[in-house]
C-alpha cells in the first residue's frame, strides 16, 4: 500500500527523477509499484516510464504525465485526475471528481458515472476495442480558442461497446467564456459532437 493523506500532504512522484515529499529522497530512473496505491490527498504525479498496478483517488490529485507506459486501473471517487498526452492506462471508472483529458490518451475500458469531465478540442480518448460506459446525464466541456468550429470533434475513438451515449451532452467553452451546447454522434467506432437537432 502505498498512501499519500490530507493529513500529510505532498508530492509523490513516480518514474524518473522520483523526489517524495515524506520524510526522505527517493530517485529511481524507472520505478514498478506492483501494490495498489491509495490517494487522500496531497499530489502523486505518475511520470514516463512507471508502471502502476492501480490506484484509487478520494481527494488529493494524481497527475498521469505525458508518456506513462502503463498504468492499472484508476478509480477515481473524488479528487482530480490529469491524463497528459500519449499516457496509458489499462481503465478509469470516474464515481465523481474530475477527469482532465490533455491530449490523446489511451485508456482501454472507460467507465463515467459522475463528476466533471475537461477536454481541450485536439484531444481524444483510444479506448483500445474497450467499452465506453456513460452513467445519467454525463456532461463533457471542451475547452476551445472559439466556438467557430464545433461540430466533428472525436471525443472518444477505436471503441467497442457503447452504452448510455443518448445521455451524453457537450459543452463548449471559448476563451472569453462564452458556451455552445452540442450532440455527439457515433460515427465508424468514434464519438464526435454533432449540431444538436432543431426541434420538430
């Protein structure tokens, strides 16, 4: 077990020029954890090269930097979690929190039952053939330069099953602030916003 608490807060980082806020120093080139590592507060920044077995994050923040190779199951009950560009992990299951998506990542399995879900508009989750499952009324918001362009943005690409997309909705934030709604379609194993329909 490997746990960073509110009581004690920190830095945990794992990977390449590991520095651990907790008493001590410790700096491994590459560093395999094989235990399951519980987050409470504080940071734990996962770097390039780390290979975890899973980690559950209640409050605090992990950070998967760019290039992770590999990456077990993330459950995330609250707190926040950051996936930086080309990070892999196996599977997220988000209870609630929030989930920064920052740049294409690959994740296999997705599960979003709740919380807030961030995109920037040139990222994408690979679902790697794995399902997509979107609990009620799942809200994305894609942080965009404008709201010009916003309609076949991939969200989601290379997926298997899908469930609960009807519940799925979009919001566009430009950098003044101003929104737009959008729908998303499944489009040859992708999800991308689409216009939302006029009414009949």
């Amino acid at each position: 077990l490997v746990s960073l608490s509110e009581g004690t807060p920190g830095i945990l980082q794992i990977g390449a020029n590991v520095t651990a806020h907790a008493g001590g120093v410790f700096r491994p080139t590459y560093c395999t954890i094989g235990l399951h590592t519980e987050v409470n507060g504080g940071t734990f920044n996962v770097n390039k090269g780390a290979t975890m077995a899973d980690i559950t994050l209640n409050s605090g923040n992990v950070n998967i930097l760019s290039e992770t190779e590999s990456v077990g199951l993330i459950t995330v009950n609250n707190g926040s979690l950051s996936l930086e560009e080309a990070a892999i992990v196996s599977d997220v299951t988000m209870n609630d929190g929030t989930l920064n998506i920052l740049g294409d990542v690959q994740t296999g399995a997705l599960t979003l039952n709740g919380g807030t879900i961030n995109f920037s508009a040139d990222s994408a989750i690979d679902l790697g053939k794995e399902s997509l499952i979107l609990g009620d009324k799942v809200m994305i918001t894609l942080n965009v330069d404008t709201l010009d362009n916003t309609e076949g943005v991939v969200l989601f690409k290379n997926m298997g099953n899908v469930d609960g997309l009807d519940e799925l909705t979009v919001k566009f934030v430009d950098a003044n602030g101003a929104t737009k709604e959008a729908a998303v379609a499944y489009s040859n194993g992708s999800v991308v916003t689409a216009a939302i329909p006029e009414p009949t």
